[in-house]
C-alpha cells in the first residue's frame, strides 16, 4: 500500500458546521473504505491547514477518486501528496546513476 498525506482546510460550509467534523471524520472513514483507501490517522491542526490525515491506499486512481468524493459533499478542501517510506526511498535511490 502506498502512502498519502492529504493537507485539508475548512470550506465555508465545513467551518459553518465544525461542530461535527469529528463526527465527520469518522464517516469518512468509513467512505474511504469503499475506495481502497484507509485513514490511519485523522489530525486537527493549527496553522496553515485544518486537518492533516495520513492516508493509505493501493494506487493513485484509488486515492484520487476518494479525494474527488470527499471534496464533493462541500465541507473541505484537500491538497494529496504522496509520501515515500525510507525503504522506498531508498529503491528510488538505487536507480539513480
């Protein structure tokens, strides 16, 4: 499974309603499922970004895809990255020349 750190930020209607964005959070979690992906951990921030969640899934389309579904009902906002373990990065490395 790859690795995805999604950087989140309240829409206007998600802060309207922050007062159910844990109850949200475990929703979503659930949703995820349905796409192959897995939240391993959900994190409330201070700072440039609301939320941070560490992300697990099989493949680009499939984090994607959830991604494209979670902004849809309207309450966040996400930016995805894809994160390399050092295993991985390390297999990166080795195919440098």
């Amino acid at each position: 499974m790859a690795t995805y750190i999604s950087l989140m930020n309240f829409t206007d209607q998600g802060i309207r309603n922050v007062k159910d964005t844990t109850k949200r959070a475990e929703a979503v979690k659930k949703v995820a499922k349905k796409f192959g992906v897995t939240m391993t951990q959900v994190l409330w921030t201070l700072g440039q970004y609301d939320l941070v969640c560490i992300l697990e899934g099989k493949d680009d389309a499939s984090v994607t895809a959830f991604g494209l579904s979670l902004g849809s009902a309207g309450n966040i906002r996400t930016q995805t990255l894809r994160a390399f373990s050092r295993d991985e990065m390390d297999g990166i490395l080795g195919k440098l020349t």
